[in-house]
C-alpha cells in the first residue's frame, strides 16, 4: 500500500523524503504514522528496483540527510504505478484503505479506468453488505442454539454486525455516487468530441 502512495505522489513530480513522509502521514494518520526508520528503507528498496531514482547531486553533498533526497519515478515506476492502480486481484483485505487511496489519484488514470475500477468495488462492496446481513439473520434464526450466546451477547454481536453492513452500505452509496460522477464526466467529454469534430467536418 506505501508504494503505491509513494508512486503516485511521485506521478505528479519529485517530492523531498519529508514531504513524501508529510503526505503518507496526513493521508493514513492519525494513528497509523509511517516512521523515517520505515520509510526510508522502502524508498532504498523501490530505488534498488529500478522504481524511482534519488536525487544524486543532493545524495552526495548530504549522504546521511536522506529527508534532503529529491526522489522522482522512473518509468519502471510508472509502469508499476498503473499495473497496482488497475489491480484488483490482491489486497483483499484491506482493498477498502486501498481503492481510498485509488480514488485520490484518479486524476492520473483514463475515465474508461476509473470506471472499472469502481464497478469492481461496488461489487466488493455489495459482497460484504450481503455477506454478513446474510450471516445476521442467520444468528437472528440459530444464534442461541449453536452458539450458545446469552441472549445480551447475542444483542451486542448483532450490534456490531449492523454497524459493519452500515459502514458497507455506506461504501456502497459512496461508490455509486463517483460510478454516476463518471457517467457524466463521460457523457460531456463525448459532447464535447462530437461537437468538436462537427465543427472541423
């Protein structure tokens, strides 16, 4: 998940180590911090893969200020960047973190891709919602005699169960509302190409 933020901040250009550590802390914080005793060794191994290039005139007047290291993507990196923006295969367990971050850099993809990308987590979605209400209503009907829950643990994991398929539903509604965001942005874009090409035929 850090390489692909760290790619797609270095999509949009070079970035300083500190900035790259600024900007994965205000994404992923409050709690989640990104450590330099963390970070740097990743920027050393995507380095070591040919996925970005550090700054080697700053690396050289400071080697042991890496915050100071200007990092860019190569096109190695690139290459790296659209093939984890289009994955949908891995990560399924924190796909959820995952397409958050996809969304923040939909700028830097087609609409024909980000539109399949949302259907694929509408779906996602839609599986969890029907999931674990198809599991509640199965412990609503048979909780008691195979799990032998008292009937206030019974109440408290159906709780917690309804608050999970609400936080899926509400991904859900989230992602229909940038899947009908794209629809439009798709039906100007085509407007606007027919109305182009009236004007030049």
């Amino acid at each position: 998940m850090y390489e692909f933020i760290i790619l797609s901040q270095l999509m949009l250009g070079p970035r300083h180590g500190y900035l790259i550590a600024k900007i994965i802390n205000d994404i992923i914080g409050p709690y989640a911090r990104l450590s330099p005793g963390r970070l740097y060794p990743l920027l050393a191994k995507m380095e070591q893969n040919g996925l970005i290039e550090a700054n080697k005139a700053i690396a050289k007047k400071q080697p042991h200020d890496r915050q100071l290291r200007t990092y860019k993507i190569t096109d190695v990196g690139r290459m790296r960047f659209y093939i984890l923006m289009k994955d949908t295969s891995s990560s399924h367990g924190e796909y959820q973190r995952l397409f958050a971050y996809k969304v923040g850099a939909f700028s830097l993809i087609a609409p024909v891709v980000r539109l399949n990308l949302i259907d694929h987590y509408i779906h996602y979605c839609q599986a969890h919602v029907f999931h674990q209400q198809s599991e509640a209503d199965d412990l609503v009907r048979n909780g008691a005699a195979y799990s032998q829950m008292d009937a206030s643990s019974l109440e408290f994991t159906l709780e917690m169960m309804r608050h999970s398929i609400d936080g899926w539903q509400h991904e859900l509604d989230w992602a229909k509302s940038l899947r009908a965001k794209e629809l439009v942005h798709l039906e100007q874009t085509d407007h606007q190409e027919s109305t182009t090409q009236e004007k030049n035929s």
